[in-house]
C-alpha cells in the first residue's frame, strides 16, 4: 500500500486565514485531511512550506504546448504536449484540432489512437474537434 503525507499545505478552497492542513494520499486515493498529522505512517512524506495544495486541473481546448501541435498528427507530438501541460499543474485534456472535410485527418486518428495511453504526463481524455473558421 502506497502512501503520501503532505503536510503544512493549504487547501486551494481556503481562506488566508485558514489553518494549515495535512493530506495523506493511500494507493492514490486521499484517505484523510486532518489539521494535525495523521496517526498513521506514510510511505513517503512531503513538507509543503505553507503552499497551496490544488486538485490537478483539465484543459477542455489546447491545440499544442511546448512547440508541438495536435494537428503535427503524431504521437511524440501528443507527449510533448502531455509534459508541458503536467509542468503547469494540468492533468488531463483534450486534444483540441479540427477535421478538415476532403483530407486525411490523420491528426484525428493519431489523437484517437493516443488517447488513453501513457503520455509520461498530463492525461490525453479525448478529442475536442474545434469548428474551422472560414
């Protein structure tokens, strides 16, 4: 069973004069937030300093980040924009890209395909098909 106490964080719902707070994660799970350390023992402990501790966040429309695009239509595309977004505290999204009538769409099929698998970062939810402007 893995575990995680993170410790002296506030929770990103709480006011600025709300008590510091301890979190402590089970098999990924959060088992229980205390103001004082849990009883239990955690694998691993994390001292947050008085930071704010903030679920992870989703981007319903990003086309790329980090010099890559969905529309680049391949997967080393898809996992440098799965890293970046993981660099600024997103952890899913949505491949945002658009179909374009009368051509290959291989971007399409290449987002589909990736969407699901192990990006090393951010988690690929699905495809978000953006209406082409004209």
């Amino acid at each position: 069973m893995a575990s995680l106490l993170i410790k002296n964080c506030k929770l990103y719902d709480a006011s600025d004069t709300s008590a510091l707070q301890s979190v402590l994660i089970r098999d990924g799970l959060i088992d229980c937030i205390t103001a004082t350390e849990p009883g239990a023992a955690a694998d691993q402990a994390l001292d947050a300093g008085g930071r704010i501790l903030a679920p992870g966040f989703i981007d319903v429309h990003i086309q790329g980040a980090g010099g890559a695009d969905v529309i680049d239509a391949t997967p080393e595309s898809l996992q440098t924009l799965s890293r970046t977004c993981a660099r600024f505290g997103t952890t899913g999204f949505l491949a945002t890209t658009v179909y374009m009538p009368g051509q290959e769409n291989r971007h399409v099929r290449v987002a589909s395909e990736c969407t699901g698998c192990d990006l090393g970062g951010a988690h690929l939810l699905g495809v978000h098909l953006d209406r082409k402007s004209t």
